[in-house]
C-alpha cells in the first residue's frame, strides 16, 4: 500500500488526486474560509505570536493552502508561515507563501490541518480464518488476488484486542490502525502549541464494520483496491484510538461560522447579484453540512497547550453524542 500511494510510480505521486475524488475543499471555498477563521482562532489562544504556522497534510496540491491564505484577515495573514506537506512534486506556479516538503515543520505554533490525510496512511488488514484466527491478508500488487499469511501476533494483536475486537466469524476483517496512531503521534508532535486536527471517514469500537472498509477509487469510481499504483487506496479511521476530542463536520463548521441558511427573499428586489451569491453559499454550506454526504465526516482535535478552539461545538448535544478518544 505504501509503495502503491507514494513509491517513485505512487499514486499521489504521479497522479492529480482531485482528478479522481472530491473533497470538501474541492466542494466548496467555504471549507478554507471556516479553516481560515479555525486558524484566527488558534492565533488568539496562543496569544496571536509572531510567526503562526498553518500545516496541511496530505496537502495534494495545495488547493487548501491558497484557499486559507486567501480568507485569512490581513493582520494574521501577514504573520502566517503556511507548510505544504505532500510525497509528490511542488507543483509549477505556486505561491512563493508557501513551502512545499514531504515532512511537517517541527517546534511551531499554529495549526496543523489533515483533511482526508489519515485514512491514506497505509495499513495492514488481517481476516479471521476457518478456525476463528485472525490471520494477515498477503495481496499481489499486480492484480490484487489475496490469500491468507501468518496469525497476527505482537503489537498488532494488542492493537486489535483493544480497539478492534477479531470476530470468530471467517472471513470477518479488521483494519490495524497501529501506524495511524504513529503518524498522528509524529504530526501533533511537531507542534509546540495549538492544535491539530484530523477529518476523515470514521468509525468507532461499538460498530466497527465488520468485513473493513478498505477501497480504491480512480476516475470518480470505486473500484477495488488493487496496489499498483493505478488508484486511490483508502480505509476509515479508527480515530476513537487517537487522542483528541471528535465531532461531526456539521457541527464544526457551523460553529466557524458556517451556514446553510438561505438570505432573505426581500435581498432579491434590493440586491438581486448579491441574493445569487447568497443562493449559491447557501447550497454549497449545505453540502459540506448534509448528513449521508460531507457533513458526516468527523474532526478529531488534539490541543497543545491551548484549550477550547471549538468550545462552542464541544458543549453543544450534538458534540456529547460524538465518540471521545481515550
């Protein structure tokens, strides 16, 4: 899987991810504007100090980063040092704003940002045998075709024990979600203070699906997660095993500010461009929030010396029904 996505012939290496998959900041320029005012936020915790980082990871090509710096205030602005962390090339013509390395910057304050970053962290998958064993799943890159390895043993079977119970049913699977935990511990670890966000597809302990979630996607299609380096290969998060407080996209984002409600009809006689305007932020509010679609991702936010950046959703009743990490 990793050589797949990021070795010299990986996918996000040589690919356009957008090309093949929407994400919310392909969706809609809101989504930067509400991480732009998330960053404000952070900015105020820690003080407002004189150089704020703002980390995408997984950054594509850096579509996110441009929005950001494009919503941000220009007194903030000014201040902000904004780092693109992806495997594959810089891409031509980018903001000089921008830096571009395949590592996030350590010992900054600000805020670091993985929208659909974790669930490309590769993974092993084990499946439970005939005998009720779970068992790693070997595949053969070139077409896919899976049989059956080893029993899973050590730090990966104290990792399912906990997090992911093995079911006795054969063929039931479970994603190991071991590295993920390394990955997220690497990148919060590369703050001083503020804070660090996860979005992502989840599931948690009481309902884990129970044959996994591992997919590819190539040309806005699903397909089969086959690791040639042909196509996005994917799998939800267990972000209960992550630190951190998780909440739904809907709910964060309306609590920076985001709304789907329609502008007043009487706007249309006063100011009819505006009303348009007002239509289509309203539509697209509306599918970053809309539950079965974006608005069901969730943000996992792991805080560094700074509390309460979304203190508004954590005290609401949607945000207490929402999975807390350990």
């Amino acid at each position: 899987m990793d050589r797949a996505l990021y070795g010299p012939e990986g996918f996000f290496v040589r690919e356009r991810p957008a090309a093949h998959f929407r994400t919310s900041v392909h969706a809609s320029a809101l989504f930067a504007g509400a991480v732009a005012e998330l960053l404000v936020r952070v900015d105020a915790a820690l003080g407002h100090p004189a150089e704020l980082a703002f980390t995408d990871m997984g950054a594509g090509r850096a579509e996110l980063c441009s929005g950001v710096l494009a919503a941000l205030p220009a007194p903030v602005a000014g201040r902000v040092r904004v780092h693109a962390v992806e495997r594959a090339p810089r891409p031509p013509g980018l903001d000089p704003r921008i830096t571009w390395s395949d590592r996030p910057p350590r010992g900054v304050r600000g805020l670091l940002f993985a929208n659909e970053w974790l669930d490309n962290v590769p993974l092993d998958v084990a499946e439970t045998d005939g005998a009720g064993v779970p068992r790693q799943v070997l595949v053969r890159p070139a077409d896919g075709a899976e049989r059956l390895g080893e029993p899973v043993r050590g730090a990966d079977a104290r990792w399912l024990e906990r997090w992911w119970p093995p079911s006795p049913e054969p063929g039931a699977r479970a994603e190991i979600g071991l590295p993920r935990e390394a990955a997220w511990a690497e990148a919060v670890g590369s703050l001083d203070a503020g804070a660090a966000v996860a979005v992502d597809y989840a599931h948690t302990r009481a309902a884990r699906p129970p044959y996994g979630t591992l997919t590819g996607y190539r040309d806005g299609r699903q397909v089969e997660p086959v690791p040639d380096g042909s196509r996005d290969l994917t799998a939800h998060v267990a972000l209960d095993a992550l630190p951190g407080t998780a909440l739904p996209q809907r709910a964060a984002l309306r609590s920076l500010g985001l709304s789907a409600a329609r502008p007043p009809l009487a706007l249309a006689a006063a100011d009819p461009a505006a009303y348009v305007r007002g239509l289509a932020a309203a539509g697209e509010a509306a599918e970053l929030t809309a539950r079965g679609g974006l608005g069901d991702f969730t943000w996992l936010v792991t805080e560094v010396g700074v509390t309460g950046v979304l203190a508004a959703v954590q005290d609401s009743a949607e945000a207490r029904r929402s999975p807390r990490a350990r």
